[in-house]
C-alpha cells in the first residue's frame, strides 16, 4: 500500500489527463487546427482559438529541464525529500508537466536527465510520476 497522496479536482477538462494513466499512456491536449499541444487542459486552443481540440497519446518520455530538492514535509503523507522536477515532455513541443521524479536517490537527479512515465493509481486518478532511464 502506497502512501495516500494529495489528488487534484478532476473536471470535465482535466478528468482525462489523470485518468489517462489507465492504459498506461500519458496524453495531453492537442488542437487538430494547428496542432499546438495544449496544457494545462483549457477548451480552447490559445494558439489558434480553435475549440477542436482533444487527447493525444505522447511517447512517455522526457527530460529533466530543472528539478528542485524538496525537504518539507507539506502534508502528512507526503515523502521527503523528494524531486519536484519541471520535465520538457518528448512529443509535446513547449509541454511541461510538473512532477516528481520517483525511484532513485534524490542527490542522483540531474538537469538533462532522461525520464519516463509510471502512474500510480489512487481511486480512479492515475497519478503521472517519471523515473529515469538507465
Ligand atoms: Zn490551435
């Protein structure tokens, strides 16, 4: 049993990125204009203003773009220290996706690291969390 983690407010818009993770793929936004990726999930597209827009699987890769060593203890739940890691999404040009970086010794994190996605289901949200590729 994992320890219970704060989960987000799903709605309309968002409720597929966090349960995405169902199938295992990590999807984001994309308009279907001018195919600019779109997050966080917003209903229209503020590339083109196009209202077509929906989820598309990404690869579930990506790279660490910076990452900061977390200390603080923000909530009973929570495990310190861990890396919250901003990761520039392999697929999804100018998506970043703020995250953890889980699975390895925090001091062992670098910019430029290589990641990939696992999810981490808790009632029906699949929490993306990224872990890196040796
Ligand atoms: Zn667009």
């Amino acid at each position: 049993m994992s320890t219970p983690r704060m989960l987000p407010r799903l709605d309309s818009e968002n409720r597929f990125f966090w349960t995405s993770g169902a199938d295992g793929l990590l999807r984001f936004l994309q308009c279907r204009d001018c195919a600019a990726f779109v997050h966080p999930p917003r209903p229209v597209c503020p590339h083109c203003l196009s209202e077509e827009i929906a989820p598309a699987a990404v690869p579930g890769t990506g790279t660490v773009a910076t990452f900061t060593i977390n200390r603080q203890k923000w909530h009973p739940g929570m495990e310190v220290p861990c890396v919250i890691a901003r990761i520039d999404i392999d697929g999804a040009p100018d998506v970043f996706l703020t995250s953890n970086v889980i699975g390895c010794d925090p001091d062992d994190v670098a910019f430029g690291d290589r990641v990939r996605v696992v999810f981490e289901a808790q009632d029906d949200v699949y929490l993306p969390f990224f872990e890196k590729i040796d």
